[in-house]
C-alpha cells in the first residue's frame, strides 16, 4: 500500500478494508519517515504492532 493512501485510510471515519497477512487490521498511525503503519487487529486491539506499508493490502 502506498503512504499516501495508508494516510488517507488511517485519518477517514469510515472503516476500510485492509489486512496484514491476510488478517483484517485497523491503522492507527503512518509513520512516513520509516514507511511503517501502526496497526492492530480487529478480533484483538490489545495486539498492537508496527508493519511495513508494503505488506497491507486494501481489499
């Protein structure tokens, strides 16, 4: 995924399909200076865990 649609997907009120290894995720934050996203599981929000960009995928 690219960093500017990360962006858009992590500051847009309405909920997107995006999964990290094929697990349905939430992004937090995007951290432009390392292209990584902060992210966390649906089924478990305690999980929380920073991911390369380029291994989301918006479905």
């Amino acid at each position: 995924m690219n960093k500017q649609r990360a962006q858009e997907i992590a500051a847009s009120p309405v909920m997107a399909n995006v999964t990290f290894n094929e697990v349905p995720v939430y992004i937090q934050h995007v951290e432009e200076s390392n292209e990584t996203a902060r992210v966390y599981p649906l089924n478990d929000p305690q999980n929380e865990q920073n991911v390369p960009l380029s291994a989301l995928r918006e479905h």
